[in-house]
C-alpha cells in the first residue's frame, strides 16, 4: 500500500492562491457580465449568447489569473524561503499575538500603519507629480527628465513615509477605541484586517479623485482597473478557501490530487476556446468588460504559433498559423494564388477609374467664390435639416434649404487628424502624403493636390481662418494658402495630461469675426476661405446669449452646435449683405461624429459607428435648384466637387467623385453606392467599414478580428449587429473585403511590371536590393506646375515595406522640397529581374525660386538609407543619395 505524497510547502503555497485567484477571478468575471447584461443585446439578443458570454468570460479571468497567482504564490514563497522575510513576519506574529493576549486594541499597529501609508504615499506621490510635470514639459533631453522625475519620485516617497508615521500616531488611539467594540475587534483583529484597512483608504482615495476628475475620467478605461483591484480583493478574501481546498488536495495520492487539478484546469479551458470561438460572444466580450479584450490578446500571443503576431485562437485574425506570411495584416500580394490576409480572397490588379467631371451648368456664376465651412464633432443627426427636434441649426437649416443636403454623408474616420487630410485632399485618411517627422500628429507633405493649391491655381485668393493646434504651419496645411491664420488656437486651451480629448475656450464669434474681415477685403475678387468652428469639441460648455438646452452632455453639446450656428449665420448674412450669396458656393460639413454611449462609446477618435462619423455635408451654389440625394457620399469627395465647380479638371491624386451630378438631379442623385472608412491608431488598431444607404458593414481588422453590420435605414442607432443573416445587407462584408484588399493595394500597382527595360540604362545598385536604370523628368517647368517624374527599376531581391524612396529636390539658395515615396509595387513583392517602371505626378511649389532644381534619390529606412554603388553611368553620389535630374524652375 503506498503512502500519499506529502506536497511541499511551496507547493502548498502555490496552489492555494491559484485556487484563491481563480475563484476570485471567476466571480469578479460574472459580476463583471452582469453588469453589460443588457447592452449585450447588441450582438447576441438570445438568453444561450448572452450566457456563452458569462461562462466565457467567468473562465478567462479564472484561467489567466489561476496562473498570476500560482506566480505570485511561488514568489512569495521563495522571498519567504531565501530571505529574512520569514524571519520577519514570524516575529510580527508574534506580536501580533502577544498584544492581541493583552486584547484587541493593542494590536491595530499594522492596521493604522497600512491605513496612514495607503493614504500619505498617493498624495505625496500626486502632490510630487503636480509640481515636477510642469517644468519636465518644457525638457527634450530624456536623460535629465528621466532622473528629475526619479528623484522627484523618491523624494516623495520619503515625504510619504514621514508623513504617514504621523498620521499613523494620530490613529492609533482612534482605531483603539473602535476596537473595544465586539464587532469591530473582531474585523481589526484578524490577520488580513490591515490589506483590508488600506483597500478601503485606497479606494475612498480613488473614488474621490474620480469624483474630481470624472469629467474626464468617465472617457478612460477606468473599468478595466476597478476590475482588477476587485480581482485582487476577491482573491485575497477567497485565501482561506484557497488554501482548505489546498490541503484536501493535498491529503490525496499525488496522482489523484494532480488528476483533479488538471481536470478543472482543462474544463475550464476547454470552456473559454469553445465560448471564446463564437463571433457574437467574443464581440460583446471585449466591447462590454473590463479586461476580456487584452487578456484574449495576450493569450492569442502566447499560442501564435508563427510568431506573426496573430492566431486563430479566440476569434483572431489567423488562417494559417504555420506561415507567418499569412494574417490579417499581411501584405496580400495580387495574383499570386494565395490569401495571405484572410480575406476577400487572392486580390486581382485593375487599373483604377480614370477621375471625371461634369459639365458645369450656365446658371453657376464664373468666377466662382467658394467658403468651406467645417465644423468639429458635429454630428448630422443634431441639425434640424436632418430631422432633430431641437432648435440647433437654424441658420444652417436655412443655408440647406436653398442647397443640396446630402441624407448619407460619412467621414472616413472618427477624428481631426484623419478627417481634415482627407477633406484637404481628395484621398483616404490612409492613403494621404503624410510627413511624419512632424512631432505629435502628422503633417502632410508638400506634394499631391489639396483644394488651396488648386483653386489659386483657378486665380482665386486664398486664405484660412483656423483655431487649434493641429493646423499650425508645421503640419504644411498652409500650402496654397494666401492668408492663413491659425492664431485663435489660443482661445482653446488644453487641458494638460488630457490629451487632444479635452480642451477649454470658445471662439466661434473671434473666428467669425476674423472671416468676415476676410470677406469684406477680398470682395472685389474671387476667392476661397476655409473657416473652421472648434466649439462642439468635448468640453461642452454653457453660452448664455442663446437657448439653453439643460445640463446633461447633450444639452451642453447641443448649446454648443446653436452657438455656433448663431455665428455662422453672422458670415452668411456677410456674404448676402455685400451680395456675394450670388456669386459664392458654401460647403458646410462635420470633420466627425461624437458618441453619447452608444454602443458604451463616449466621445470620438477610436471606433467607426455612425455615431462618431456620420456627419452633414450641405453645399450651397447660386444658379443650382435645392436637393435633398441619398447617394452615399464622404469627405474625399468634397475636393473633386469644388473643383469641378470652379472649372479646375481631374487630377490623378484625386481618389473622390464630383458630387455635381447627384446636386443635378437625375438617377445620380438617389444612386446607391458604398463609402468606406479606415482607422488605425496605436498597438495595431485597425478598422475598415463601409455604408450603403441601407447598410453600415464594420470590419474590426486588428489586434481583435470581428464583423458587425447594421440596418442604418431601420437601425439608425445600430443596436443590433446582424452579421451573418440575409437580407439586403448580406453582401456587405463581401463588398468591404474586396475594396479592402484593393485600398491595400497601392496606386500604379496594375501597371507597374513591365517587361521591356531602355536601352540606355543608368544601372545604379541599390544595396542589394535592386537597380536604378532611368529616371524620366523634364528639363523645364514652371513654379505650381504639375510635372511628371517615371522611375524604372529593376529588382534584386524582396525587402521589407518600410523601405521607401526619397526624392529631394534641391534649388538655389537653400530651396528644398520632396517626394517621398514608396513604389507601388512593393519592395516586399519584389522578385530576381522583375523591371518595375511607375509615374509620379509632383507639383513644383507655386512659391518656388528660379533656378536650377536638382534631383536626389535614394533608398531609406527611418534615418538609415541603402548603399548606392555607381552603374554603367556615372551619376554624383552624395551620402547614398545620387543626382539623377536637374530641372529648370521658371516663374
């Protein structure tokens, strides 16, 4: 008869606070479903969905937390085996005990010490904080913030300790007292009373500061943090248990207590993947909890069996976990057979459609004046012309009333930074010329067309009156601009630490003012004028001149789109006082939406419901009879339109339409069609939608991947996701995945393998990457002319994407301007003797000198850039950047 295995004291240790984590991990994860109950409604509306996703995610915090505490159990118990900690909290028992023999009250020491640190140490921490931010922000060199900051910590820190000693003597005969109570002897005399005491001062800290802060607060993952304290209390409370079923386990043969343990182990594992491979539960699962998103992340990190940085575990977005080539991300090569994102299949090369206009009516003035007006976080269903109850917008509604409302008009993304390039542009927010050396946001590069640069080509004077920070002159939003005024930015003022979230200020009257005064001066002329209004952005605040709405987030946010309307209405009564209403079009839009907890979203920025990017899109053209078409239309289509209405012709950076035709009348204005939405933000975010006139398809690309989609027409709130049904909407994601694929394909990729290569070849090894053989650019051209340069290149060897190509060009006197780029074939699909030939269409800057321009190109990488060893022409090489063209710039 064989005797049971006695388990270690370790060993003892480490189970009983897994089965404490778990136990706690498991409850918390309930309370923490329950809590979203209803809002999981929105993907799973049955009791069995909803119920998948509690036991889902009741396992998953079981699981992942069994592990952290079975971690921190063990380390624990060798800090306790090889180190004086034992030794220590022996003798703290003791006497603990020996004053508990005297009674209750001469033991609450650990109790009123844990108490007076968890309250000194945060607010001298908080205290130390406040005062060292402010001069470290105003540093560059990270050496001296790094240390600053550490010192500043320490010293806080003993400032904490001091403090807390004080305080700790105050307590003492406070908690002394209380102890003589029954009860309260009870609670401050068990082993655990002082982690308790100190919980509860850390969570009335907490709660206070919330309290002072939930303006804010209410906007971050403060879910996601109480979840995890209240994990740790949970486990901490479940200790006894944890380790009564430890010692049961431990009582048993070794094989049968082992047995037991992996048989909860895989049950519970075995819960998780079945629950956690169901679409609907694992949406709802990461929209509605604290921690399921993350914790499914790294669990689908750790079993990526590719090391792709994907897995097909938990609903990710792997189809092949033995090839690191293929993932949701990967770059899907065209035509070669293979999926290697997952999605819409092997995508085929098509050449893009050729940009076209429409004819201009007669009845539209020549010249014509254009005001664009653009108005942050307005949403379309809070103006009146589409349909809201309350008195917002009347003097919008009026501009709508004689123009073209446009019923289904969407952002391509949730925010400013993305919104107003593609406003600018003509271009997706993800397919902009994007100058990210720009510290903070980008910048856009000088280069590609944007609507001031084509229309003071047209003769226009153009000017700009702005008012944050994000349009200042670094981000080369000024080019083309005449007169470009950014200064109101100082009107809104941010609120530090709080991100682009949160500013204060108001300046719709000085923005106004600032643009009438632009009017009046250019009056005798035509000209364009953008005018942005910043108010509605989150702050909200009160404006007592006009109707006051209430008190709640959307009557503050409505009280801002009415203050704004009042000024606007000031500019249009400007332009029809001075009688430019007859010879000037007006474009009002909102760069995006805002979120009032649809779907548990505030604010905007990081999803792609209708909430945060349907917005209004009204133009105004005198000649033109009012409209109302329901065509789907988006931001990049702005530009192509009022170039067309100015007489401007297509260019081939344009990737919108001219809405003229739906503002005509005519089967164009109630055409169905589909636009579609990209974002993309920190740690591999990405998203893709796209919207019909019945439909809002999206697909959540990345770290998570998942498919909603919505009835906007009956649905206008998107309430209930209805992916995978049929119906009208059945095509949706298969229309999104197919333009997907294509948006991922660069421009000029259908025609860029050519099979001829000139006879006249430069042959100028680039690393080992490929072979320069020609650069084609004119000899000749004018300043804000669009010149043509083609490269032909012939490959070597495939290299990674984030290889790109610099063009420089170098003028007289320190003139300088680029055309960085990447070929639209990609390097990484470079193949042995493939000749790649592409066409770049570069505008020479309109203020640019008379001069010679020369031309330098090259290969690079952030700051490194690939060899260049001369061919069978010699070309001057000058740190790796070799002079292939010299232009002459005439003015």
């Amino acid at each position: 008869m064989s005797v049971p295995r006695v388990p270690r004291p370790l060993a003892d240790v480490v189970v009983a606070w897994s089965l404490a984590a778990a136990i706690g991990g498991g409850l918390v994860g309930g309370v923490d479903v329950l809590l979203s109950w209803g809002a999981l409604v929105q993907f799973g509306p049955s009791l069995l969905t909803r119920t998948g996703t509690l036991l889902y995610v009741a396992a998953l915090y079981s699981l992942v937390f069994a592990v952290a505490g079975a971690l921190l159990g063990c380390a624990g118990s060798l800090l306790l085996r090889f180190t004086d900690l034992r030794a220590l909290s022996r003798g703290l028992a003791a006497r603990r005990r020996e004053a508990l023999s005297r009674g209750p009250e001469h033991a609450i020491g650990p109790v009123a010490h844990a108490m007076a640190a968890a309250l000194a140490l945060p607010i001298a921490l908080a205290v130390g904080f406040r005062v060292v931010s402010p001069w470290l922000a105003t540093r560059n060199h990270m050496g001296l913030i790094v240390a600053v900051a550490m010192a500043a910590a320490v010293a806080a820190v003993l400032v904490g300790v001091i403090l807390s000693l004080v305080i700790a003597r105050a307590l003492r005969p406070l908690l002394a007292a209380l102890a003589t109570r029954p009860l309260a002897g009870r609670a401050l005399s068990r082993p655990g009373a002082w982690f308790y005491a100190a919980a509860l001062v850390l969570l009335a800290l907490a709660a206070v500061a919330l309290s002072a802060t939930w303006s804010v607060a209410q906007h971050l993952p403060v879910r996601r943090f109480a979840v995890v304290v209240a994990i740790v209390i949970a486990a901490f409370a479940c200790r006894d248990l944890g380790a009564r079923l430890s010692r049961a386990l431990a009582g048993k043969r070794f094989a049968t207590g082992a047995a037991s343990v992996a048989i909860a182990v895989l049950l519970i594992a075995a819960i998780m993947l079945w629950t956690g491979s169901i679409p609907a539960v694992q949406k709802g699962a990461s929209a509605y909890t604290g921690l399921a998103g993350p914790l499914a992340n790294g669990i689908r990190k750790l079993i990526d069996l590719d090391r792709d940085g994907f897995s097909p575990v938990l609903s990710g977005g792997d189809c092949d976990d033995f090839d690191a080539s293929v993932n949701v991300r990967a770059s899907d090569r065209p035509g070669d057979g293979i999926d290697q994102n997952c999605i819409g299949g092997d995508p085929q090369l098509s050449k893009p459609r050729a940009p076209s206009f429409a004819e201009l009516p007669e009845s539209v003035p020549r010249p014509l004046s254009v005001v664009l007006v653009t108005i942050d976080t307005l949403r379309a269903d809070h103006l009146g012309a589409y349909g809201y109850s309350r008195n917002t917008s009347p003097r919008i509604d009026q501009v709508a009333a004689s123009g073209t409302i446009f019923e289904n008009a969407w952002a391509h993304a949730p925010s400013t930074r993305y919104s107003m390039p593609a406003i600018l542009t003509g271009r997706y927010p993800l397919s902009a010329f994007y100058d990210t050396t720009v510290r903070g946001w980008p910048g856009l590069q000088k280069r590609g067309d944007n609507l001031a640069v084509l229309l003071k080509a047209g003769g226009r004077f153009t000017g700009a009156v702005l008012n944050y920070w994000y349009f200042d002159r670094e981000r080369s939003m000024d080019r083309g601009f005449d007169d470009y005024d950014n200064r109101n930015r100082s009107l809104h003022r941010s609120i530090r630490g709080e991100g682009p979230a949160k500013t204060k200020g108001s300046s719709s009257k000085e923005q106004t003012d600032k643009a009438i005064e632009f009017v009046r001066k250019h009056q005798q002329e035509p000209f364009f004028l953008w005018v942005h209004y910043y108010d509605p952005h989150y702050e909200y605040e009160k404006h007592p001149d006009i109707e006051n709405f209430g008190d709640g987030p959307i009557d503050l946010y409505d009280n801002e789109i009415r203050y704004t309307d009042l000024h606007i209405g000031r500019l249009i009564d400007e332009l029809a006082r001075s009688g430019l209403d007859e010879s000037t079009a007006i474009v009002i839009t909102g760069d995006h939406g805002e979120g009032f907890g649809e779907h548990g979203v505030d604010l905007h920025g990081y999803h792609l419901y209708a909430a945060q990017t349907k917005v209004p899109l009204i133009i105004k053209v005198p000649g033109l009879a009012a409209s109302r078409p329901t065509t789907p239309v988006g931001h990049i289509d702005i530009l192509p339109t009022i170039a067309n209405l100015v007489g401007a012709s297509p260019t081939p950076t344009m990737q919108g339409r001219s809405l003229l035709p739906a503002m005509l009348g005519g089967p164009a204005a109630d055409q169905d069609g589909w636009v579609f939405q990209q974002l993309s933000f920190e740690n591999d975010n990405e998203m893709r939608a796209a919207a019909s006139k019945q439909c809002h398809v999206v697909f959540n690309v990345s770290p998570q991947t998942s498919w909603e989609l919505y009835r906007i027409d009956e649905d206008p709130l998107e309430e209930r996701d209805i992916i995978g049904t049929s119906g009208p909407c059945a095509d949706a994601q298969d229309r999104l995945a197919r333009w997907y694929d294509h948006s991922e394909i660069p421009d000029g990729a259908a025609t860029a393998l050519v099979e001829q290569r000139p006879t006249d070849a430069l042959g100028l090894q680039i690393g080992e990457a490929a072979r320069l053989l020609q650069v084609e650019a004119p000899t000749r051209a004018r300043a804000g002319e669009l010149i043509q340069l083609t490269y032909t290149v012939e490959a070597r060897r495939a290299i990674p994407d984030h290889w790109k190509v610099f063009v420089h060009f170098r003028g007289p006197r320190g003139a300088f301007f680029t055309d960085d780029h990447s070929p639209p074939w990609r390097p990484s699909w470079w193949k042995p003797g493939q000749v790649i030939r592409y066409t770049r269409h570069v505008r020479i800057p309109p203020s640019s000198r008379q001069g010679a321009y020369q031309v330098w190109t090259g290969m690079f990488r952030g700051d490194r850039r690939l060899p260049l060893t001369p061919g069978s022409k010699q070309v001057p090489i000058q740190g790796d950047a070799a002079r292939v063209a010299t232009i002459q710039v005439e003015r």
